[in-house]
C-alpha cells in the first residue's frame, strides 16, 4: 500500500470514527475536504502513470447508458436482450474483462448501451479493473444499476461511485466559486446557512489551499455539496435501479424487496425469461430526455419524417453540430418556431435552448439561403 492509499485510509478511519454532533462537525467537514484532496491527488497519479484511460470507448449514438453493477447480476444477459450485441455471459464472477458496447432503438433516437465488469468495493483503488470502469461510468449520460435480488445492497456500490466523484440523482449544489490571487475569502449567501454557518465554510476551503476568492451560496448546501464544488471534478448522473432475476421471486418477497428500495423506484424485470423488457426500454428512453427538432429549409416545409434527435437543455449550436459541417461555420442565425420560441419564427442565436417538435431554420451568411417563413 501506497503511503497516499494510507494516508487515505487513516482519514476515512478517523471519519467512520468520530461520532457525528455539533462538537464534531467541523471537525468531520474538515476531515471530508482533506480526503477529497487526496482521492484527486490520487486520481492525478494514476493519470500519471496512463491508470485513467484504460478502456477506449468510443460513444455513439444519441445518447449512452451504462449497466453498472455487481459482478454475476446479469449485466451481460441483459445487454444481450437489448441490443443485438453478444456479451459473453457466465455462471461465475468476472465474465465480462472489458467494455462490450451495444445499440438500442427507441423512438427514433439510438441509445448506446455498453456492458461492463462488474464493480467491487474497492473499485476505486484499482480492484477488479475498478478505475477503468468508474472512469467509463463517468462518461455515461445514464447509469441503470442492475441488482440481484439475492444481494440488493446498493449501500457499498454507491459508495464507490460516490468516492469516484460521481452524484447519481443529485443535481450540482447552487454555490458559485471564484478563486483570485489575493484579497482574502469572501463568503456571502442568500440563504440562512445551518450546515456551514460561522466561518466553516471558509476553514473547509482552506483544506483545498483555497485562501482568496469568494464563495457565494444560493442554497443551504451541505458539508458534502461545498465539497463537491471545490473539488470541481464532479459529474452529476441520473440513474435508474432495476431489480433483475425477478422471476426466482414469490410475490412476498417481491413486495418486501420493493418496500426496501422504495426510495430507488425500482423496476422488476428478468433479463433471462425477457420479463418487463418494454417497460425497462421506455423508462430509459424517457430518462435520457430526447426531444425531436425539424429542420426547415429555405422555402420549403420541415421535414418531418426525420428529426434531428437532441436531448433536453441542448442549443442550436448542438442542432448544428449534427447538420451538414459547412451549417456550423457559415451560421448566422436561426430562426424557430415551436415551444421555445417566443414568438413564431424567432430570430435566436447559437446558445438558443430548444424543445421537444421545435422546426428550425438556419440562416447562413452571404443570404445564400435566405429563410422565407
Ligand atoms: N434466474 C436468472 N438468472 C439470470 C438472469 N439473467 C442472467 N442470469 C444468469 O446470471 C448469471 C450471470 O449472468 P451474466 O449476464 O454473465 O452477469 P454479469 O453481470 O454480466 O456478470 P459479470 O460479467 O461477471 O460481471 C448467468 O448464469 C445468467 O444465466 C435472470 O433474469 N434470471
Ligand atoms: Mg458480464
């Protein structure tokens, strides 16, 4: 063991040590800051060494979902079933050694599905190919959390994406920071502060070598979400959690599992007798936000057989990114009609955000096409 993987160590012992009450909060936030400074530390070494690459997958498609789960829980099974890739699938541990992607269509848009190795506590110091798959579970757009009935403790694999920086179901905490080279630290907030009151939160910026800036809060964040900021290297994901091999089920106990994972909405399926498959599907697709946009060119109706496939928040700049290249550089302004427009027709640039059957037509420069409405 490293003296960084010790050092690690001795805080996170010193953290599940400490019982948590007014006295010892500080104190836990500041020992949190210190072990997020050491998992990037450790994070940065083993870039150093080519650790964080790995698996090169190339993304494709509309979006991309990974299954993410423990080994043997059918991750391999289910990637079959949805797609026409053939995963190999095993009765033991580990069948699964690399990334084996997958495509799945669903209402127009294709949806990357890519199958893994199954992840083990200890994952994100380097356990059973961990860091290369919570490296690829970063790059995803959705994770579905496949779980065995038999073994549904999600507790210790949250924790490990958790440590690798990922936030699943969370959106980013509304604290704005701004790091300058002197002048102190300012920390103001809109809201009443009842975690990170009296000069906490700038004690924990100083765990991050944080000295001068400012720290604006806009919500009542916690320990955690100030950390996370800090920290920067967040990712925030959402997920969905589906119960797989249901069919070895009694209703009785089907009923208790689904009072236990209540607050995960789980959905039941069986990957190897094709039980609850539609339903899974749809849920994904909904998940994942996929709105449809028209172009219309010049003078001519929209197409309307073929949407440009985006997902919710995207721009006009990501509509052009999917359009014929020469679009993007001639680009001078879009024009919409549809739910985000204010009006019909308007006139919107590039950072426009559109929505789901918005008809849209790009204006090139040198009124080679001009639009006519
Ligand atoms: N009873 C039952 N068994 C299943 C189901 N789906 C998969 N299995 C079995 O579970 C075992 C593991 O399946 P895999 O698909 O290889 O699991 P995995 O999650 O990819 O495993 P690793 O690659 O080792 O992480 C195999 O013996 C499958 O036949 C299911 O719905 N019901
Ligand atoms: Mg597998």
């Amino acid at each position: 063991m490293s003296s960084l993987e010790e050092q690690i160590a001795a805080v996170e012992e010193e953290i599940r040590n400490t019982a948590y009450n007014k006295a010892t909060q500080l104190h836990i936030g500041r020992l949190k800051a210190k072990l997020a400074v050491l998992r990037i530390e450790r994070e940065t070494r083993a870039k150093g060494k080519g650790g964080g690459v790995g698996y090169g997958v190339r993304k494709s498609g509309n979006a991309t979902v990974g299954l993410v789960g423990y080994p043997s829980v059918g991750k391999s099974t289910l990637l079959n079933r949805l797609t026409a890739a053939e995963s190999e699938t095993g009765a033991y541990d580990f069948t699964t050694v690399s990334i084996i992607p997958g495509m799945l269509r669903w209402g127009g848009a294709s949806i990357q599905v890519l199958d893994m190795p199954g992840l083990v506590p200890g994952a994100a110091k380097g356990r059973g190919r961990g860091r290369e798959v919570l490296s690829v579970v970063r790059s995803v757009d959705l994770i579905l959390f496949l779980i065995d009935p038999e073994h549904p403790n999600l507790r210790a694999l949250a924790a490990e994406l958790e440590g690798a920086g990922v936030r699943v179901n969370q959106r980013p905490p509304r604290i704005v920071v701004q790091r300058a080279d002197r002048g102190g630290l300012t920390v103001t907030s809109t809201v009443r502060l009842t975690h990170l009151a009296g000069g906490a939160a700038a004690q924990i910026a100083r765990e991050f070598g944080f000295h001068n800036g400012s720290i604006v809060f806009r919500e009542d964040a916690s320990v955690d979400q100030l950390i996370d900021v800090l920290a920067g290297n967040r990712v925030y994901l959402p997920a969905i959690f589906v119960v797989n091999k249901s069919e070895m089920l009694t209703p009785t106990e089907r009923t208790r599992l689904a009072a236990e994972l209540k607050g995960f909405r789980p959905i039941f399926i069986s990957a190897r007798d094709k039980i609850g498959l539609d339903e899974l599907i749809d849920t994904i697709g909904h998940a994942l936000r996929f709105i449809r946009v028209y172009v219309k060119p010049p003078g001519r109706p929209p197409d309307l057989e073929e949407p440009v496939i985006l997902r919710q928040g995207d721009d006009i700049d990501e509509l052009l990114r999917r359009l014929p290249g020469e679009l993007l550089k001639s680009f001078r302004a879009a024009q919409v009609w549809g739910r985000s427009a204010r009006f019909p027709g308007q006139t919107v640039g590039r950072e426009h955000v559109l929505a789901d059957e918005d008809i849209v037509t790009v204006v090139v420069a040198r009124g080679s096409a001009r639009p006519v409405a």
